[in-house]
C-alpha cells in the first residue's frame, strides 16, 4: 500500500512523503516495508522537490515494470520504480501537458494505452468542469508510454456534492468500475465523505480509445415531504459578477452550514481570500448585514414590482442561520428578485452575501 504520511521529524519545508507498507491480508495489520525513510519527499530522492508529496498512484505495467505519480496543488510527478517496487529508477517526469490538473492522479492501462484520471481545478473560462475555485471534477488524459508525454482527453465525471473528488478504477470481470468521493451519506460534508461508485466505460471507435462520461447514480431517494419551499425549482442568477470562490447555484439548494466553504453560497467580495464575515452593521469593509434590502415580482408584462412586506418586522437584516419568516403580500410570478443595498458611505462599501433564499408558497405541496 502507497500511502501519503507525515514525517515527524522532517527538516523540509512540508513534511509529507510517502510510503510503504505490506500485509498479507488486505486488512492488514501492514508493515512499513521501507521503514529508514518514505520513498518520495522533499529529500528523497536526491535531489528532492519542492511540492506536497501526497496521492501516489501506482501501476505494474504488462511487463513488470513498475510506475509511480504523485503530487498536489498542480504538481504531478512520476516515476519508474525497481522491481522491488519501493526503489526509484532513473530520473523524474514532470507533467505540465494535462489541462487543469489539481491533484488525485489514477494510473491505468488498456490494451496498449495508458490513461491518468485526475482531480481538475482551474475555474475560469478554460476551465473543463469547475465552477469555483473550490470545485474539482475528474477528467483524463492518455498517453503511449507510462511516462507520457500526456495528451489531455476530456470530462470524466462533473462536479459531485463536495468540493472535491478523487478517482479510483478497478476492472471486475470485462467491466471496468470507477470509485470517487461525495458528501451524499447522511451527516457528510465536504470533509467527511462517503464512497461511491459507477461503471466506467468507453468508445472503442476512437483512437485512442476515450472515456465516457460517467453518469452518476444513487440509491433511490426517498419521496421528498411536502415543503412551501418553491426556490429550489428555480434557476438563480445574479446582475453582479459572481466571484470565482463563490457559487450562485448555492443560494437554493436548501443547505445551511455553520462553518460553510465558500461555494457554499454566494458572495459579492472579490478579494483574493475569504471574506471576513462577522463585520458590524454599517461596515464598509468585509461583508457587513446590508443596509437594506427590498423583494420585486416579474408581472405578466414584464416589468419588475415591488412586494409589499406585510409582517410587522419589515425587512430582516440580522445575520443568523435561523431567519425569522418574512411575510409579503401573495403574488403569481415566475420570477423574483432580492435587491441588496450595501453597507457603507464616502464611496466605499462592503461586500453583500447570501447563504440561502427559501421562497414560500402559502402552503406546502
């Protein structure tokens, strides 16, 4: 087993590495097979490297020999390794040739091409499958040599309900599966995940050979309770630029979190990090409560009209996961739309943002 570890005393700039271990029982107990030291690190081997050494990806070739991948953060390294597999052969292979790689390599072969899955991260208009900074999704190249060079193919799998993925093939029989990580188990988030899988296959008629696209599948799911919750039905959008960290498809997708990345939901700050959320009302810095805000319907002709608020609080700008419901008179509308004020004065104001908008029908269906 490969696997990424944490070097306890480790001189280096970053700590990971990775290692060895063996069993003769794939569950173990494992024993470090190459205990004076990882494999791969920053020193090892000579003369080291600068990048994370984590998600190694290994493959006995046809003929016995044996390649190792790693690397994060847009570094992807690899390796022929010695028959003993843990002793590394000749010189390193640096891939720069593969559209967006993130991290997450997968080495595997069919026939006489060679194929690496990965994790895509690159939002922006050349990006493949990533609508935030924070997405990944899992694309492919191929190549005619274990050591490339590497051509980019195409999209594996989209985006699923954490922020990131990471491939695993496996070939039972004649098919050929695909296993990758989600937040869809009960309780998960983006950093507690559950396993899923799905058939992996692939168009014969081309050359090389390509990899489809992976529909994914779920168990069936349960008939949703009656909600007057109608925002999910809708498609959002946003007259502001959405910044690249943000999501506007985050606003109604019904999720709530205390400690939310940020896709999680949508957000005017354009700054390069995080905005600092917890800014007093009247900031003109961060994102502040706006200073007000007002909801408009789309009449059948086509002009926006203003909704009258009809509960005594008026419009609610308190920050809180638990907003009180705010009433409005009943209106037939295939569109609405939050105008936001922000805070601040002088010419400079504070960013605006919105977790989520639940739009309520006056009774549940």
């Amino acid at each position: 087993m490969y696997a990424p570890v944490t070097q306890a005393n480790s001189a280096t700039s970053d700590p990971f590495a990775i290692g060895v271990a063996v069993s003769s029982d794939i569950l173990g107990p494992f024993t470090d097979v190459h205990s004076s030291e990882p494999i791969i690190s920053q020193s090892v081997p000579s003369p080291g490297n600068t990048i994370q050494n984590i998600d190694p990806t290994v493959l006995v070739d046809t003929d016995g020999r044996v390649f190792i991948y790693f690397g994060t953060f847009g570094q992807l390294m690899g390796y022929e390794l010695e028959s003993d597999m843990v002793t590394i052969k000749g010189s390193v292979t640096t891939v720069d040739s593969l559209t967006g790689y993130f991290e997450a390599p997968w080495l595997i072969k069919r026939d006489s091409t060679y194929y690496m899955l990965y994790a895509v991260n690159n939002a922006g208009e050349s990006s493949p499958c990533t609508p935030t900074s924070y997405h990944a999704c899992i694309t492919y190249g191929t190549a005619s040599s274990p050591l490339g060079p590497w051509t980019f193919r195409g999209i594996v799998i989209d985006i699923v309900s954490s922020t990131t993925s990471h491939p695993g093939v496996y070939q039972l029989g004649d098919e050929w599966f695909i296993t990758y990580h989600t937040r869809d188990a009960v309780g998960g988030t983006h950093f507690r995940r559950s396993v899923a899988f799905d058939k992996l296959t692939r168009d014969d008629t081309t050359s090389p050979p390509s990899i489809m696209r992976v529909t994914q599948t779920h168990r069936p799911a349960s008939a949703n309770a009656p909600t007057r919750n109608i925002a999910p039905r809708a498609t959002p959008s946003s007259t502001n630029i959405t910044p690249i960290q943000y999501w506007i498809k985050a606003i109604n997708d019904e999720r709530v979190k205390a400690n939310p990345l940020p896709p999680d939901y949508w957000c005017s700050y354009a700054a390069e990090k995080s905005p600092e959320t917890n800014q007093p009302t009247g900031s003109n810095a961060g994102v502040p409560p706006p200073a007000s805000w007002k909801l408009e319907y789309l009449t059948s002709v086509g002009s926006w009209t203003a909704v009258s608020v009809t509960s005594s609080g008026g419009y609610q700008t308190t920050v809180t996961d638990s907003p009180e419901e705010v009433s409005f008179q009943t209106v037939s509308t295939t569109s609405l739309r939050a105008i936001l004020t922000a805070s601040g004065s002088g010419g400079q104001f504070g960013g605006v943002g919105v977790k989520e908008w639940a739009a309520l029908a006056p009774t549940a269906s």
